[in-house]
C-alpha cells in the first residue's frame, strides 16, 4: 500500500474479559485472513499464541495483524486489557489515530476502559465503541449506549441498532445505510428493517444524524431545511466527526456468534487515515519543534512501539513510520545517541508469523529483526532531520522482588535474560541492590512478576527463585537537626583530611533534596563544595534509617574545616556522607510508605466483606459506585497491605472480583510498623553480608 490515505492504523482497548481477542479474530476471519475462527477457551486464538496467554487465557502483550479489504489496508492490533499488561495497551496509541474501544455489553464500562479512553483522548485519536457480546444474558444495548454516554459525552452516538436480544440476537441494522443485516452460520443476508424496529432505527437515525450535522455547518443547514442527506455527504461529515474526536460512533454485536462483525468493518473503513489524523511533531534537545509530515516522499522519520525478545534471532522491533519511505536497505540513525543502523528485511507482522514486505510508506506499521541497537521509545530517522519523539509515559512498577538462579553458575544468564525480556516490556524494572547484592525485578503486579519468570524459563531456560515482594518505602525527617562531619585518616605521607558542618532540614512532600551552600570566608573552598553534595547524596540512595532512599530534605552547609595539602574530593565526599547521616537521624527520621488508590469491581453481595476487609489492611473506602452489575469499591490502601490482595480477592468473591490500583502518595508509616521494617532491613543485610 503506497497510499497513505488508503491506510487505517486501529488499536482495540478496553478492560479485561470484554472480547477483544475474539473481536480480533472475527476481524481477520471477516476479511479472509482466517479460515477458521480460534477460540480463546481453547487457546487457538491468532493474537494470543504465546503459552502463557493460552495458559492464563487473556492476552499479555499486543498482537498485531495487517489485512486489506474494500481497497483499504488495515493495520489491526489487539492489545492487553489487564493492568498488569497495559504497557504495550499505552504503546499501541502512540502509533494509531483510532482506538476501537471494547465494551462487555453485561458489565458495561469498567475501569480499564475508562483509562484507556483517557490516554485516547489525550492523544487525540478518534474513537469507536463497539458493545461486544450482545448475544449473552442480560446484555442490554440501549442501557449501554445510555451508559457511555453518561461517561463519555453527549458525542456518544449508536450507529447500529442490534437485531434481537441476548440469546436471539439475529442481526444488526445499520443506521447510515438504513438496511438490516441478519446471520446465520456467520454469513450476512441484507434486508429491510424489521417492522417491528422500524420506529426504534428511525428514531436512532435522527439522532445519529443530528450528532454529525452538529459537527458540519452545510450538513446542519440541509438537515435544518429537511433537504435531502446524500450518502457520499453523510458518510464524508461522520469520517470527519470522527477523525476530529467530535462523534463517538457505537457499534454493536457478538464477536464469538460473527454477527455484526463485517458490517464494523464498514465503520472502521471511515475512521480517519495518517493524512487526516493531527500531526505530530519532533522535539531537540534545545526544545524546538519540528513537525512531521505523512509524506512518502519526504525524508523518513519511524518511531518503535515495541520489541519482541528472542532467544535466537535476538531483538524483532515493530515501528510505525510517520514521514517518508523506509526500505530493506535504508540506513538510519538513532536519535537516542546518534548512531547508525542499517535495515534488512521489512516485515509485515501477522501474530507469530512476519511476512517479507519491499517498503513501508509513511502511515503504515511494520517491523525489522536483527538491529544492533534499537529499544521500544526510540526514533529513527533519516540524515538531515533532528529531535525524537516524546517518551511514552508509562506508569510506575507497583512492587518489585528479589530473583536469584536456582542454579549456580547461572546468574549471568538471569541477568540477560531479564535485560531482554525488560526491553520487550517497559514496565519490567530490572536493577541491582547494592546494599544487599541482590537483583530486583519491580513490575506490575505479582502475577506479571511470575508471567516474566515463566517467560524466562521457557525462552531462555532458566530456572529462577523468587524472593517475597519488596515495598519501595521511602526515608525523610520532620524536623531540624545539626551535625559535623569529620573525615580524618594519617597512614604515613599524605593524609586525609575534610570537615564539615551542616543543617538538615524537611521539604514538603515531593518538593525533593535541596543542597544550599552558606560558606563564607573560604572556610572550605568552592572547588570542594560540589564533593560535598556528592556525599550527602549518596548518603541519601543508601538511606540512614533501614536503607531506603531519602527523599524531601534541605540541606545546609555552613561551615568546616580543610587542610592545604590532605584536603581532597575523595575526602570531603566521605565527610559530607557522615555529616548528613550524623544529623539526619537526629532529626526525628521517618518512614514513608506508597498509598495505592485502589478501585475493586464486585458481585453486589460482596460489597460488605470487601469493604470489611479493606479496613483490616489499614484502608480508607472512599465509597461504592455501581457499575453495570456490579459495583466499584474505590478506597485507599498502603501498598504494603495489598502484595497478597489477588488470590484473596479471588476467594471473597469466587472468581468474580477484579481490582486495579495506581500510585497515589507516600504517606508516614505508623510507629510499632516502622521499628518492625528497620529490624527486617537491618537482620536482611547482615544475612547478605555473611552470604
């Protein structure tokens, strides 16, 4: 496809469980891709072919698929709808102008559908609601389409009217082309509109229509007049509508039955193209903005939104390219450090399998094995264009573990493994703890934690320990202290000699460290003040109070002392790490501890144990919202009182609670808790210095 305008790049969202696995398969199987349609049940599903999707039945990272149809390319990708996978969900936005957002017609619109929504819009992208599994008890389209609308807007439209309900669902009637279109067998017979839903559609149509005639002053003027509404002009007023962000279309169906599958690819036909999406800019270094233009023939400008790790072919990155033509021979540069890397064979991704491709113009989404150096966030670029694209914000890994090899000998293999899987996921954190030697993998969840343990063991065939879960307490003061710092070492020749005096004071939370140099008369001189705050700030990564970094303190340096000749770097950085320790634990030292806002969707007949629950960890319930059937419990809890919350969860609710929690403060922890982690931190180091 070498028409950029013939391209549409559709990621689908939505929550855990609402069938956008299915959707994509129907999809694929729709436009001729599949011959058969694979079931998530049975764990023959294209997007998910990974063994662990197949074991946990849900997807773990994005699956992406390329079709043509009706003259159009689409460039398809299904991504995760669990919290803990949603780091190739937010990837995926950044390269598409349309989120097909997913909905569970029972349950309605949960929580990670809502999130999603939020990145959508902040990203501008257009957006398209399909209500998925009509076809089960107690879906009901008309309360959803009120439902969305009550949490997206009055732009909120149906444009499908479902034929049936629940277990009779038949068909769809489509409200632009005013046709009916019943199933059976998976295949499509049009048709008039029902008689019975002959008011119901028109009604519908009238509404539909005067959402998009609000967004076009000619349309509005001919709808306004009763004038009649060509096909071409609808059509062309609802694509902008769309593209715009100004008209959220709803579709309806059941992914699993086939119906209404082929007709949403007649929706998606009108969601916008690159050429018509906002433009996106480069940034430099310096802060200017260079804006990029969906032209082929300029130069070429790519962007990688994800990296597959394998243990053979080392890395595969899948990239969007948003200026120019890239090929099998074309050279690049990185703009991360400027470096140079030369393309081999394009690829078209099509689930586990690539498909050769000549080129790939600008709009359109591919992929390339075997760079040297290329990581999901960078931007490539041909010579003559500067700057990157903004980082992808990804949230904060919520809880991290000790890993060790269960075999010795093995620990670099531990180690390259995680480094490879971390640059397939961005929300992997791998790192070395230098006080206690340890390697700490951070992530999501523990369950995401233990999907990248099984990944390593089946890609990389190591075998791995995990240590409980670690909490990223935080170490700071609450009030003001003085203190020396003396550094002062004679072996024979040269010494060692530094002195200082300095204050410590607290910040307000998150204000940061603050280093304020108040020597006067040269009492150190300035060229050693900067070994000074080298100092204390190491002294802050290792913490003073159970080894965890410190954060929000001012810290003052008065006064001191020097030597002409013993006086050193070396020496004031280690008088600097004394003095802020000295002064810090004497002004009333405190643990802080991360405060999760917390949101849980029940059955009803759990809201009271849950809510009982939550105030034995030391929660804060906010209150319950209902939500379709269910009802959202938001609450906030310290992170230290939820490591274990999933598989209790699980048996309070039998399988039927679903929770999702982000970072939300640090707050003090409480005194007899605080002694009890200082005496775990303190027996934990001297257990590693004898390891």
């Amino acid at each position: 496809m070498n028409d950029p305008g013939k391209i549409r790049n559709i990621a689908l969202v939505g929550h855990r469980g609402t069938g956008k696995t299915s959707l994509f398969e129907a999809l694929l199987y729709s436009a001729g891709a599949l011959t058969r349609l694979g079931s998530v049940g049975d764990g023959t599903t294209f997007s998910d072919w990974d063994d662990d999707e197949k074991k946990r039945q849900m997807s773990l990272s994005a699956g992406l698929a390329h079709v043509d149809r009706g003259g159009l390319s689409f460039n398809l990708i299904d991504t995760p709808g669990d919290s803990s996978f949603v780091g190739d969900a937010i990837a995926s936005l950044s390269v598409v102008e349309t989120a097909l957002v997913v909905v569970n017609s029972v349950l309605g619109v949960e929580v990670q559908t809502e999130r999603m929504w939020g990145r959508a819009d902040e990203l501008g992208l257009g957006r398209i609601l399909v209500c998925n599994m009509l076809d089960r008890e107690r879906a009901d389209f008309d309360k959803d389409v009120k439902s969305l609308r009550e949490t997206f807007g009055a732009q909120v439209a149906a444009v499908q009217l479902p034929i049936g309900k629940e277990h009779d669902l038949k068909g769809v009637v489509d409200l632009l082309g005013m046709k009916a279109y019943t199933y059976e067998g998976g295949k499509a017979t049009a048709g008039d509109i029902p008689a019975e839903l002959a008011d119901e559609a028109a009604a519908a149509r009238d509404k539909l229509i005067d959402a998009i005639a609000s967004t076009n002053d000619e349309l509005a003027e001919k709808y306004l007049m009763e004038e009649e509404i060509t096909a071409a002009e609808l059509n062309g007023a609802f694509a902008a509508a769309v593209a715009s962000a100004q008209l959220f279309p709803v579709a309806c169906g059941s992914a699993t039955a086939a119906v209404g599958v082929d007709r949403l690819f007649e929706v998606l036909a009108l969601a916008p193209s690159p050429t018509v999406a906002a433009p996106r800019a480069l940034v430099d270094a310096d802060g200017n903005e260079t804006v990029v233009d969906c032209d082929p023939g300029k130069p070429a400008v790519a962007f990688v939104f994800k990296t597959l790790a394998d243990p053979f072919s080392g890395h595969v990155n899948v990239f969007r390219v948003f200026q120019g033509t890239v090929t099998s021979d074309s050279q690049i540069s990185v703009s991360r450090d400027a470096h140079k890397e030369r393309f081999g064979q394009l690829l078209k991704t099509m689930g586990k399998e690539n498909k050769p491709a000549e080129a790939l113009v600008a709009g359109d989404i591919g992929a390339i094995a075997k760079l040297k150096d290329v990581v999901t966030g960078d931007t490539l670029h041909a010579d003559g264009v500067s700057g990157a694209f903004p980082a992808i914000a990804f949230p904060a890994t919520l809880m991290s573990f000790a890993i060790t090899a269960k075999s010795k000998g093995e620990e670099d293999k531990v180690i390259t493994a995680l480094r490879r899987l971390s640059d397939e996921d961005r929300l992997l954190e791998v790192h070395h703890d230098d006080q206690t030697g340890e390697m700490i993998v951070g992530g999501m969840s523990q369950v995401h934690v233990e999907v990248t343990v099984e990944r390593m063991r089946r890609r990389f065939g190591v075998d791995v320990e995990l240590k409980p879960p670690r909490v990223p307490y935080r170490e700071t003061i609450k009030g003001t202290a003085k203190a020396e710092g003396k550094h002062k070492k004679q072996t024979g020749g040269r010494g060692q000699f530094a002195d200082t005096w300095m204050e410590v004071a607290p910040q307000p939370r998150g204000a940061g460290f603050e280093f304020e140099n108040k020597i006067v008369g040269g009492a150190i001189p300035r060229n050693f003040i900067p070994a000074v705050e080298k100092g204390v700030r190491a002294a802050m990564a290792e913490g003073f109070l159970a080894g965890y970094p410190v954060v929000d303190v001012h810290v003052k340096l008065y006064d001191g002392k020097y030597h002409p000749v013993d006086s050193s770097d070396m020496a004031f950085q280690i008088a600097g790490s004394i003095g802020f320790k000295a002064a810090a634990e004497k002004a009333q030292p405190v643990l802080l501890e991360p405060v999760m806002n917390v949101e849980i969707t029940i059955p009803d007949e759990s809201v009271g144990d849950i809510i009982g629950d939550l105030n034995s960890r030391r929660g804060r319930v906010l209150g319950t919202t209902p939500r379709g059937h269910s009802n959202v419990v938001g609450a906030e809890v310290p992170l230290a009182e939820m490591l274990t919350y999933a598989p209790d969860l699980t048996s309070m609710t039998g399988g039927r609670g679903d929770y999702h929690m982000e970072l939300l403060r640090y707050d003090e922890v409480p005194a007899h808790l605080t002694q009890k982690i200082v005496e775990q931190a303190k027996a934990a180091k001297e257990e590693a210095h004898k390891g």
